[in-house]
C-alpha cells in the first residue's frame, strides 16, 4: 500500500546513518523542551533530575493542569506567531535581520492545496495487504478482531489481495483497494465488538473529559482579567500575549504558485445518495452525544 507522504506528492530521504548533521528534526527536540515545554506549569523534565520540586503540588490543584484543547491552542499560537517571528539566523546573510516567517514568505514559490474530500482520503491509515477470506477482510482495534464484508465482495474478489484504508474515528466501514492502489468497495462491518469497542468506558469517558474541558475553559477564560489585574504574569501568559500581538498584525501567505493535489479517485468510486453532499464531515459532538445515550441506556 502507498504511504502517507506518497499521496500528498511528499519525497521522503532517509538520513544516512551516523550522520547526526542531516536529521534536522534532532536539532529541535532541545528547543521544544527548554523553549516550549518550560513555560507550561506541569512540566515534567526530560528525566528524574530535571524534574521540578514543585511538580507535585503543582498537580495537586487541577487547575493548573491544561486540557489538550488549551494545550493545542497555545502551542499553535507559540510556534506561529512567537517563535516564527523571531529573527532569522540561517546561513543566507542576505536575510539577516528579518523574521523567519518573512524569509518562509519571501521564498516560498509553490503552495499545495487540497479539497476537505481529498484529504480525507489521502490521510486515512492504511492496513497491509491481506487476501479476501470467507468473512472479507477485517481490522485490529485494541486486539479485538473486527471483520467487514458484503455479497459483492465475498463473491466477486475471494481469495484478492487487497488492504483497507480506513477513519480511525468512525470504524464501521473501510474502503478496500487492490494492490495497484485501484478502489473496489466501502465494506461496512459485521461485528457487535464495533459497539462494544465505541461504548467503553474509556472511549464514553475520553468524550465526556472532551466536553468537560471545554466547560474549563470557558470559566478560565473569564478568570483571565483577574490574573492580569493584580499584575502576576508567567512566562507563558508573556508568551502567549506576545504571539496574540504578532497574529493581529500577521501578514497573509502569497504564494507564485498554488498547485492542486487531489486524491486519484473518480467521483465514481465514492456513491452518494440523492441529496448527498461531496463534503465528508466528522460530527465529533454528535459521536459524543450517541455514547453519553448509551451509558444512560446500560
């Protein structure tokens, strides 16, 4: 099956070993940790040495302890609009004194575009190769076995080999392919564990923390004028303030050249009913209220 970077038309090149010079990424794990990391209250240190001594009365106050939605917000803001602005230090001395994201800017020639329906496709995971048995083809999910099938594909392609690319969050279908990459059929399952698996504990407890923070949220952002009022700033709320000054004053990306990337697949090979929109959306609240429903019901 091709790889994730081979349908968004990304070359991957693998270092070449012992050669710590060519892995770029190694040189930001540091950053990330003194420079991101840090600034955030419940920071733990790399190891059992660099971890604070207030960490464990830090975390006693939940309070202090931010959702993954606050966290995501943040880091975004930080790395767009914070760190990106900060004076560019490469190599090239004639952009010494301007802003990484002016240089990025200045040198970009060619941005990639891709429709909502594309990138569906493109960045669903993908299984390897199996042959078609007697219950179709089938997925693993926390070790429980899930098959999929249907008349068509038991009949006309039993004993292919094929492999699934599928939604991680909404498991009760999987589009099948050949190995040349063709689309044959979306296969829905056939297994009760789908239930079971989607109204867990855990996964009915994940959605409600989901809800709950955002219900946090909203009364820490109420709080906000209060810290600030009585003058105590962290280093993130400077951060954080500096990187809302840069958004507001952000200039737009223009790139020379917009290219289209789509998904190699014909409207054909994705049936609509009649009304259907093209535009394959995840109702995420909705996903939440059906488990909520289901606890109430057990």
């Amino acid at each position: 099956p091709p790889p994730v970077f081979e349908r968004l038309g990304i070359k991957m090149t693998n270092a070449i070993v012992r050669n710590a010079k060519a892995k770029i990424i190694e040189r930001r794990f540091r950053d990330v940790k003194d420079r991101l990391s840090r600034l955030f209250p419940t920071y733990t240190g790399g190891n059992v040495v660099e971890r604070p001594e207030r960490l464990k009365k830090v975390i006693k106050d939940t309070d202090n302890i931010p959702t993954d939605y606050e966290f995501t917000q943040a880091v975004e803001d930080i790395l767009t609009y914070y760190m990106n602005e900060k004076p560019y230090s490469g190599a090239v001395s004639s952009d010494s004194g301007k802003s990484r994201m002016q240089v990025y800017r200045e040198q970009l020639k060619e941005k990639r575009v891709a429709a909502e329906l594309d990138l569906n496709l493109m960045l669903m995971r993908s299984t390897r190769s199996q042959k078609v048995g007697r219950r179709g083809v089938h997925l693993t999910v926390a070790c429980e076995k899930i098959d999929y099938y249907n008349d068509d594909l038991i009949l006309n392609h039993f004993g292919e080999s094929v492999y699934c690319r599928y939604d991680p969050e909404d498991i009760s279908k999987v589009r099948i392919y050949d190995l040349d990459d063709n689309y044959i059929m979306t296969a829905p399952t056939d297994n009760e564990a789908v239930l079971a698996y989607g109204a867990s504990k855990d996964a009915v407890a994940q959605a409600l923390r989901k809800v709950k923070s955002l219900e946090k949220l909203t009364k820490q952002e109420l709080k906000a004028s209060q810290i600030t009022a009585f003058g105590k700033e962290t280093a993130l709320n400077l951060v954080l303030a500096t990187a809302e000054e840069n958004k507001a004053n952000a200039e737009e990306i223009n790139p020379k050249v917009i290219s289209v990337h789509r998904a190699d697949e014909t409207a054909e090979q994705l049936p609509m009913a009649v009304g259907q929109s093209n535009i394959v959306t995840i109702d995420k609240a909705k996903m939440i209220r059906n488990l909520e429903q289901r606890q109430k019901e057990e």
